[in-house]
C-alpha cells in the first residue's frame, strides 16, 4: 500500500512511453520537430515528480472543486491526464511526417485522405491563394505541430491547478457558496492564462521555443477553453468521472473547439490565413464531425434553461408544484420546444455552416450522394441495413429483458396461485399453492436484489416443504430458491408451471451484470470490424452521427423529456456498474470513442483503427469473463486477476491474426504487434481508470513507437 504498486506500475509505463516519444522527437531531422521535445520534455519532468513526491493518500483537485466532484478511486489518474495528450499528439505528429515523404504536391489548404482506401473527396477550397507553406511543410504538419503546442499547453495548465490546490489553497478551504466557487474560479483561471503567455513571451526573448506553434489568442482562448471545460464537467457531472478521466476529456473537447474555430477562421480570412489550420486533413469528414459533435454540445448549452426546467418538474413532488394538475401538459410543452428548437438549430445553423463550409454545397444532398459512392452503389447502403438489424435486434431483446426483469421486482412478497389441472391418465386434481419470494437490496448480487422466500404456512405433506426445512438446518423462514407449499389431492402440473415461471423471471431479472455489459462490447466487433476493414471513410461519418445521437439521447434520458426520457433511464439503468456513480451515464460513450478513436485520427496503419475495436470487443470483454470465472492470483490491490490479462493478451493476438489471414487489414509485423498488447495487458490490469478511455490511446501511441 505504501509504494502504490498498481499506480507505479502505470506511472512508469506512461514516463516510459514519454521518455521514448522524446528520444525519436530529439531525433528527427528537422528543426522545428525537435523544438517540440523541449515542451514535451518540461511536461514529462514535471508531472513524473508530481506523481512520485505527493503523499500516497493525495487526489488532485481542480481550483475551486473537492473529492465531492470526482469518482471514487483508488488512484485519481493524474499523469493519465497530464501525459497522454502530448504523447497521442506526438504521435500524430510522427504520422504526418512519415505521409510527408509520400506527397507529390503541398497544398495550403490541405491534402486529400488517400485513396482508395478512404472513398471521400478532398478538402474543399476554402483559401483563395496558392502561397507554399513555411518550410514546404504540408499544412497537417504545420497543424500538428499546433497540436503538440496545444496539448503541452493543457497539460501545463492542469499541472497548475493541480499544485495551487496543493500549496495554495486545498480543496476544502474553499467556500460553500457555489458562486463564491464560480467566482473564485473565473478569476483564477483568467490570470493563469494570461500569465503563461507572459512566461511564453520572455521564454521566446530568451530563445527557448516554447508553444511557439501558437498564436497569442491561440494560447489565452485555448487555455481559458480548457479550464471552463473542466470546471463545467466536474460540476454538471459530479462524480461521474476521475481527475484523470476529466483532464483526457477536457483535452478533446479544447481540440475539437479549435479545430471548428480555425476553420471558421480560415473561411472568414481565406486570403490572409496562410494555411487551414486542422488537426486532420480538412475533409467534409471532419466538417461533419464538428458540426455533429460540437454542435451537439451547444445545443445542450443554448437550450440549457428548457433541459433545466424539464428535469426540475420531473422531479419536484407534487405537492410543491404551483399547478399539480397541469405537470403532464408542461412537460410535454418543454419537450416539444426543445425538440423544435433543436431541429430548428440544426436545419438552419448548423446546416448553414456545412454548406458555407462546403462551399455552396448542400450537406443533406452531399450526404445522400456520400451514400452511393462506395465501392459499389449499393455497398454503404448494405452496410446501413447491416447496422440497423443488429442494433434492433439486440436493442428489442434487450428491452424484453429489462421488461422481465422489472416485472420479476415489482412481484408482490407473496405470489399465490389457485389452479386445477388434468392428473395423470385425465384424473382431475386440486392443487392449492403458494410461492412466497421476497426480494431484498443486496450490492453483491449481480443484478443487485437478491430473491428469498418464507416457508408459507398451513399443513403440508409435500416433499419439497420438508427438503426444504432440511436443507436450511430446520429453519424454514428464509430459503433461496422457491419453496412451494400445498394441498395436493392428486398428481397436477399446476405447480411446476409457477416454478418455471418464477425460475425463468429470476434468470432474466439475475443475468449477470458483467454478460449485459460484455455483450455490447461484443455487438461493437460485429458491427465496427466489417465497417473499418471495407469503407473507413464511411464508417468514420457513421461514427460521428453515432456519437451526436447518444449525446442527444443523454439530453433526452438525463433530462426526462418527454415522452421518452423514462424509458431510456429504465433501459440503460439496467447496464451501470460501480464507474456509472455519477448522474451521466457515460458507458456508452467509453465504448463508442475508444473504439472510433484510432479510425478518426485517421492514421496510415490499418491494423491500428481495428486496435480499438479488439482492445475493447475481444480483450476487454474475454478478460472480464475468464477473470471471474477462472481467475486466481490477484493483481496487487486490484480484482483484477493475471489469468484475465492473459486471456487479454492471447484474445486479441488470435484476433488480429484472424483478421490480418482474412486480409481484413494490411499486413504487419507480429512480434512488434505482441510488444504493443502485452503492455496494453499490464496497463489494463494495473489502472483504476476508465478501459475504454485509456486503453485505446496508450494503443496508438505505443503503436506508433514500436513501428506499427
């Protein structure tokens, strides 16, 4: 306990990751690459010595919030946050280098994905001039060489709040007052801001480049971006994620904001901008991205009031409404505005934007026709169709589970039934019985109740009552299972069709927690493998509406709109486990980004946009299941078991072997793919954090190091 195995473990897997990324930056060729390693190298020092000089039983805290806005864990994840996003930024860096060497012609508004691979047009002209780019540097360089700058920034930033709430003031000494809070927030992080430019600025008149990719705006709107993205999640979202997870999420919401601002920036100042300023190549991918995703979050903040005030009247009780009897017509009234508004938003401002940005092309005409250019006409279609059956089936068997199961725990502590049935041979027969269950809360049991019956009482002669009494020592107050007690005349199957029934509504309301849960992450391979290996283009788009739905859909459920925002709280209340502690269920969208992310950074390696897809739908979920079933030796303060990593491990090899001998990706290298998931398994058996975060950005930046 008091050398943090576990942390250890995952701090010097990610210092090790850092040390090699600065290694082959101090290496490169040019000039304005190896200026990034000083930034890299500051960042790295810096949080590692955080990490290992604070006390064992220290959490972080961002300025101005406490352990009351943080899921409880073992170990906050610090370092997570503060070095993954320079290393995944990095690595992208490397990615454009590497394409560098293959371009014919540099353009300043930005290259095309290459093809055929990726069936989707280029970047559509949004400059008007054809000026060559500093250093003949394609414009993705020039960009990520942005993003390194930006994500260093961050971390920087974090690193801050971290140590004022250390040495300055601590968590608890801030007042209770959530305005004083907000106060004291705002102000901090305004003077945070402009004092790392100050620093930015005399480091440059000293000769020490750092964050020199930024531009002074840049780095005061990133940086002030950043901070209200962290103070807003930890306060909307309490409890819902680590400091760890909410640095990681913060650190993508800043790059996709600026992704959409240097883009709009670019079309308002086509002549004087010098290049598109994208951290991906500018095609109507990304554009539909930022429109889907970000456009989704400010509708979220526009209609901020109507979500506010549907959720207040969903739960305020009755008799402290000022018209009870009119609840039902006010919800649907802030439910019908906030649909109207919403599609009103996202016909007109946001379909605006894609077409400005599309340069006079309509965005629904430009989808439909995106849907008939695949390799065949009628293949992204198929692919649709594909994904709309298993979607419905396993939505419409899920939902006939949860229905069972709420069945099964709205029984009465008595269920009785008279019947008659036929005896044997056509006797008739008279069977009286009555099954007693009792459900009572129990945590541990998967489905979170746990189901005991009383013995009943009048005479019985039956066998079961008295097997029953044996089996718990005479006492037959509390038994598992159930207890049946009758007057019976005659050999009937009255009975045994209450013991089917009950025993079949038990099963559906115990099915375990973890199959519910793994069984998503198997549908995510059968639905997300055939789209990445035969249409990445098109799955990337699917990706992006996929994501802006669950959005919407957490509005919906989070919010109780109506008229759909009960059921979907029944339906996904039935799939939280101990990380779903705070009121945003974030599941889904773990699952969903780890296993777009590889695809939407859009890298040269075909097995890494799968990477995600395997870590999660295979490793994940086989390690999940072998480790309670099979699983013995513990890791170090952990429930997860070695016999689980390894099944991590052997899962995902026989996988990618699969896939690369089916020639579902290209060929690559096993020994160096094995390095990668065997640091992947020690990493997913050690870390306290979020999997599905986690691990599919430690893949690609492991991935990229070792040649993949």
């Amino acid at each position: 306990r008091r050398l943090r195995i576990n942390p250890t473990i995952e701090a010097l897997l990610m210092t090790g990751a850092a040390a090699a990324t600065c290694y082959r930056l101090s290496h490169d060729p040019n000039d304005s690459t190896r200026a990034h390693v000083i930034e890299l190298g500051i960042v790295t020092v810096t949080s590692v010595l955080y990490f290992f000089m604070r006390s064992p039983n220290d959490k972080g805290a961002i300025w101005a919030t406490d352990g009351r806005n943080y899921r409880e864990s073992n170990e906050d994840g610090a370092l997570n946050a503060l070095l993954l996003g320079p290393l995944l930024a990095t690595t992208v860096l490397f990615n454009a280098l590497d394409e560098q060497q293959s371009l014919v012609n540099v353009s300043p508004g930005g290259e095309p994905l290459p093809l055929p691979r990726w069936r989707v047009e280029g970047p559509p002209r949004i400059l008007q001039h054809t000026r060559p780019t500093r250093g003949g540097l394609s414009a993705l360089i020039l960009s990520r060489y942005s993003l390194v700058s930006l994500l260093n920034l961050t971390s920087t930033v974090l690193l801050c709040h971290l140590l004022a709430t250390k040495w300055i003031k601590k968590p608890h000494e801030f007042p209770r007052s959530n305005w004083r809070r907000l106060g004291s927030f705002t102000l901090f992080a305004l003077a945070l801001s402009l004092l790392l430019e100050l620093v930015r600025e005399t480091a440059l008149l000293l000769g020490l480049p750092l964050w020199e990719s930024l531009a002074r705006w840049e780095l005061v709107t990133a940086a002030l971006i950043f901070q209200a993205d962290l103070y807003t999640i930890s306060r909307l979202a309490r409890k819902s994620f680590t400091l760890g997870e909410l640095g990681i999420v913060a650190m993508v919401g800043v790059t996709l904001s600026m992704e959409a601002i240097n883009l709009t920036i670019a079309k308002l100042l086509p002549v004087t901008t010098p290049f598109v300023k994208t951290f991906r190549r500018p095609t109507p991918l990304l554009i539909f991205q930022l429109a889907l995703v970000v456009g989704t979050f400010i509708v979220g903040f526009l209609l901020s009031p109507l979500l506010y005030l549907s959720r207040n009247l969903a739960q305020k009780p009755t008799h402290r409404l000022r018209w009870p009897d009119k609840r039902n017509l006010h919800r649907r009234l802030l439910a019908g505005f906030f649909y109207l508004f919403t599609t009103l938003y996202v016909v007109g401002v946001l379909g605006m934007w894609v077409r400005w940005l599309l340069v006079r092309k309509d965005p629904w005409i430009w989808a439909l026709q995106f849907l008939l250019q695949g390799e065949r006409v009628w293949s992204r279609a198929a692919l649709v169709a594909y994904w709309l059956c298993l979607v419905g089936i396993s939505v419409s068997g899920w939902s006939a589970v949860v229905t069972n199961a709420k069945r099964f725990k709205t029984l009465s502590s008595t269920y009785s039934r008279n019947g008659s049935g036929g005896g044997i041979g056509g006797a008739s027969s008279s069977l009286k019985i009555n099954v007693k269950l009792t459900t009572i809360p129990n945590p541990k049991s998967p489905a979170g109740i746990e189901i005991v019956e009383g013995g009943g009482g009048g005479s019985s002669s039956s066998s079961s009552s008295t097997s029953n009494k044996k089996a718990n020592g005479g006492n037959a107050g509390m038994t598992k299972g159930v207890g049946i007690n009758g007057n019976s005349g005659g050999g009937g199957g009255g009975g045994t069709v209450v013991v089917k029934e009950a025993t079949t509504l038990k099963k559906a309301t115990h099915l375990s927690l973890n199959a519910r849960r793994k069984f998503f992450h198997a549908l995510a391979v059968l639905l997300f493998v055939p789209g990445i290996a035969f249409d990445p283009a098109f799955t990337h788009l699917a990706f992006s509406l996929a994501f802006s739905i669950f959005i919407f859909a957490e509005y919906v459920r989070y919010y109780a709109l109506y008229p759909f925002g009960a059921s979907l709280h029944v339906f996904m209340s039935e799939f939280l486990d101990q990380k779903d502690s705070g009121p945003v269920i974030l599941s889904h969208f773990y699952l969903l980004t780890g296993c777009a992310g590889p695809l939407w950074i859009e890298g040269p390696s075909s097995i890494l946009h799968q990477t995600g897809v395997l870590v999660l739908g295979v490793g994940d979920a086989i390690a999940s299941i072998v480790g309670r079933r099979y699983g013995r030796l513990h890791w170090p303060s952990s429930p997860k078991t070695v016999e689980g990593s390894m099944a991590f491990l052997l899962s995902i090899l026989l996988s990618a072997w699969s896939l690369r001998s089916l020639g579902l990706c290209h060929h690559f290298d096993m020994a160096r793919f094995s390095i990668l998931v065997a640091l992947l398994g020690l990493l997913e058996g050690v870390s306290d954090q979020n999997d599905n975060l986690v691990l599919p950005i430690f893949a690609v930046i492991i991935g990229s190091l070792v040649g993949l």
